[in-house]
C-alpha cells in the first residue's frame, strides 16, 4: 500500500526512514529536491498527513470523547474507535468506578474506626497514667506526712521503760490532764500531749486511784498508765490530802489510812500548839493541811502526821515571801480559788475577779464576792449549785450577803492556787461563769449584763447535761 492510499492517513515505516534521511542530508540535496517538482508534492502529502495525524491524537487526548466523525464516504480503519464506541468505552467504566468507590468508602470507614479505637486506646492509656502518677503522689505525701507524725510522735515520748525512782501522787477527782501535768512535773513523762493520747488510747486508765505511786523517770506515757493501774506501784502506807478537800475529808483519809479514831485525828487538828498551827489561823486548820502524800512510820499518829502537813504549809508560804501578817488571807483566797476554778488556766484571771470585787465596795459588785463555793461551804456541802435556800442562809461563809474575803479558807489549796492568789492577772472583769463543768471553759465580763449573756451559756449546759448542775 502506497502513502497516498486513501483511508490510510498514517505514513509507512518506509517514509519515515526516508524523511530522516532527507533531513539529515547535506543542503545540495535539499536544493535539488527543491527542483524536483513531484518531490515537494509528495513530502507536502506526508507532512499534511503527519501533521493531522498528530491533530488527530492530541484531539483524542484532550477530548477522548468528543473526537469528529469522518466524513461520509471515508472508509474508517477497523482497528479504529468511532465515536460511538469512544462513548461507550468512556461510560462503561463508571459503574465500575462506583463500586471502586464504594469498597474504597467502606476502606475509609473501617480506617476511620480504626483511628478512632486507637484514638480511645491512647485516650484510655493516658488516663490510667494520670491517675497512676496522681495515685503514686497522694501516696507518696501520705506516707511522708505519716512519716511526719510519727516522727513528731515520737518524738514528744520517752521510748520507755525508764530509769530510777520517784514517788508520785494522785489526787482524789483529778482528771487526766491534770495527772499527765503532774507526771510531766515530776520527770516521769515527757509530754502532756503523748500522755494524753495514751490516756484516750486505755479505756482503762480512767479507774486510776488516788494515792502515792512508786513510778521512774522517763518513762513512755503507755507505761506510765499501765503502772498507774497497777496497784503493786501504789504505796498503802501513805496518807494522801488532795486539793480542794476540807479538813473534814482529810479527817476521814487519815482515819481509814492509819485506823486511827476519826475522833482522836480531829482532836488532834483542833490542837494547835501540838501541830504546830500558827497564830494567825486563828485555831481553824482549814487550809493549812499541805495536798500531798505522806508516808507513815513506824508508831506514827495522827498528831504527828497533821504536824506534818502543817509544817509543808508553812515552808511553802516563806518560800514565796508571804508575811505572816498575810498568811491567812493567802491561803482563805486560794481556797476559794482552788473550789470555783475547774481548769488550772483560769487561776490567774480568777483571782483577778476576786481582788476587783474586793476593791469594788461602792460600786456595781457593792464588796461582795458573791461565790459560790464559799455558800455551799457555810451550809456544809461540798458541791454542786447552791439552792436559794442556801443562798438566803446566814452564816459568815455566805458570800452573798456578807462582803469582803470569808472568815476563814474553804479547803486546803494547792500550790498553783496559791501562786495564783499571790500573783493575779491583769483585768476589769467582776464577774466569771463556768459554762462548761466537764472541760472547765469559763467566761469573764465586766459587767453584769455581759454575765446575763454568759449565764444562758451554763443554763444550756444544763439543760443538756442532766445530774450535773
């Protein structure tokens, strides 16, 4: 078939190495080409058709489906698309590219769940670790914190058991803080703080007797309890006066200690040259019997066991420079220090009131102390609140209606009440109320309106505490 068979718009192999050969040909030969007429027909014929056949292709490129239909009475090659056929080739494919589409849609989606698990795993696994950093440093301060305290713990307590000896005594009605104080005073705890604990710890510690107690020194404040408990440590031939008790009760101590007579233990308290009462108490020994413990000695009587007593009182008093002259209005002012005031810390600012009142003879107060203790005392009781019975009664002790300091002290004061006498805090108060009688909480005011306020406070208590008022 020759280049310029019709319907053969493609030139042969042949031409195309002959075109090459042309074109790489020295320009001699050009110009004889030029010359020859058929010649340039002939290449014209190839470069037309190169050219549409090019036009051809890139138009098909471009526009795959619009390609022009040959002209009617131009055979089309076989081999060649129409475009009817380029139409349908172009359409066919999208019913496959939609079910590409759509598994390529469930490939995403099923990534998609993918991430999202991973997303929820990461999320969960950061959380864990949060909360195990957040558990590890909670534990960790608790245990520092732990570690704290029990340090300070233990380091307000003798480790135990001890060294030494000492003889300690017990009051009748003391409660455990005062214990605790006295065995910190003496060396045989370290703290009031860790005695207490153990105090609260031992349900058993609130059955500690009164009496004088062989203990040692440093010990820890469990061990301390344990051998107050413990009546092998308890000393049965010692006669113990408790602050706060009236020369009746130490009476009635010595008689059952010592088996004497509970009347021959009163003649001798009434025999003032033998027992060595000063002048100035006037024969009464009320107040002058020293709180304490005393040990009894072979053949010891009642006499020489009061002399005693007697004697410690006196010791204490020139200890703290109190004046003969001033001797008796110290210890009957403590006295009633010793039966108003429940808790040691209030000794002071009570005292205060006391003073106040005693110098207030034109004013609101009118001289009178007004105390309760000092009633109950008159009447021959030795707790409790005063009915108006007793408060109407007539006798010196009787505070209310009498002014000034009573005749006499009202019970054998301890050493704290009488530095408190001695040694008054600073005040304008008049007027003091215990509101509370299991702690001791008091409350001062200045005037009689503020102590109205402060009644209502004890009245509740009362009313809540039945058998106690």
């Amino acid at each position: 078939m020759s280049d310029n068979t019709p319907g053969y718009p493609f030139p042969k192999r042949a031409s195309i190495h002959q075109r090459r050969a042309q074109e790489s040909a020295p320009p001699e030969s050009q110009v004889h080409v030029e010359e020859t007429q058929p010649s340039v027909s002939i290449e014209a014929s190839r470069s037309f058709a190169r050219s549409r056949a090019k036009e051809t292709d890139f138009d098909q490129i471009l526009r795959p489906g619009t390609q022009e239909t040959p002209a009617s009475g131009t055979e089309v090659p076989a081999g060649l698309p129409t475009r009817r056929t380029r139409r349908v080739a172009h359409e066919e494919p999208a019913s496959e590219t939609t079910g590409m589409r759509s598994r390529r849609l469930a490939q995403e989606r099923r990534a998609v769940r993918k991430r999202r698990r991973r997303r929820s795993i990461r999320t969960f696994i950061v959380l864990l670790l949060t909360l195990t950093l957040c558990a590890g440093g909670i534990y960790l301060a608790y245990t520092q914190l732990r570690g704290s305290s029990s340090s300070s713990t233990a380091a307000d307590d003798f480790p135990g058991p001890g060294n030494g000896q000492v003889v300690v005594t017990i009051y009748d009605g003391e409660s455990g803080q005062q214990i605790g104080q006295r065995l910190v005073d003496a060396g045989v705890v370290k703290s009031l703080s860790a005695f207490i604990r153990a105090f609260e710890a031992n349900k058993a510690a609130v059955g500690i007797r009164p009496g004088s107690y062989t203990l040692k020194k440093e010990m820890s404040a469990s061990g301390a309890i344990a051998a107050l408990l413990d009546d092998a440590n308890r000393m049965d031939n010692t006669v113990t006066v408790t602050p706060g008790q009236t020369k009746e009760q130490v009476a009635e101590q010595i008689a059952l200690v010592t088996d004497i007579p509970l009347d021959q233990v009163k003649t001798a308290m009434a025999d003032a040259t033998t027992i060595g009462l000063p002048a100035e108490a006037n024969g009464n020994v009320e107040g002058w019997l020293a709180p304490g413990s005393y040990e009894l000695a072979e053949g010891e009587t009642a006499e020489s066991l009061i002399t005693q007593m007697v004697a410690a009182t006196k010791k204490q008093l020139d200890d703290l420079g109190v004046s003969a002259a001033d001797r008796e209005k110290v210890l009957t002012k403590a006295s009633i220090l010793e039966r108003e005031v429940r808790n040691p810390e209030y000794l002071p600012m009570v005292s205060r009131v006391i003073d106040n009142r005693l110098a207030d003879t034109n004013g609101e107060t009118r001289g009178l102390l007004q105390m309760d203790s000092t009633v109950l005392y008159g009447v021959g009781k030795t707790g409790g609140i005063p009915t108006a019975e007793d408060l109407a009664a007539d006798n010196p002790y009787n505070t209310y209606r009498n002014p000034g300091l009573p005749p006499s002290p009202i019970s054998q004061p301890s050493s704290q009440a009488i530095n408190a006498a001695i040694h008054p805090a600073e005040g304008n108060w008049l007027y003091f109320v215990t509101v509370d009688l299991d702690s001791g909480e008091t409350l001062f005011a200045a005037t009689h309106d503020e102590q109205t306020q402060n009644t209502k406070r004890l009245e509740e208590y009362c009313s809540t505490h039945q058998g106690k008022c």
